[in-house]
C-alpha cells in the first residue's frame, strides 16, 4: 500500500481532504491517545466545535507510510 492509496481510502471513509484525531485512531485501529502521540507534529487547523485539529489527509498518510518503514 502506498500514500496515495492511504490518501483515498482515508478520503473514501471520511469524505473530505481532513480528518481528526478520533478519524486517525479509528482508521489506523488504535486508541485516541496513541493517534495524538503519532500526529503531534504535523501541522493541523483548528476547526468545528470546540476547535478539533484537523490533519490533511496527505500529511497522516505521509505519517503513516513513514511508521510502517
């Protein structure tokens, strides 16, 4: 799997060009906490209620190309 297909199945599931933190965990299976952890340094927009960070889809597939090596 590469970060394009990372990047549309992302898009696929959530429908839009960001996701956040809870989307992440959710994606990659794992708990809230750990999706913060994994995210805490790509950029992010404060967005919705209460600001949620939101992450470009292209940046946590990135993220997730770079953890798997």
């Amino acid at each position: 799997m590469d970060r394009r297909t990372i990047a549309r199945s992302l898009k696929q599931s959530y429908g839009r060009g960001m996701v956040t933190i809870s989307q992440v965990a959710e994606f990659m299976g794992i708990g809230r906490s750990t999706a913060a952890t994994l995210l805490k340094d790509l950029d992010y927009l404060p967005m919705g209620k209460g600001n949620a960070k939101s992450y470009l889809v292209d940046d946590v597939a990135e993220m997730i190309m770079q953890r798997r090596g």
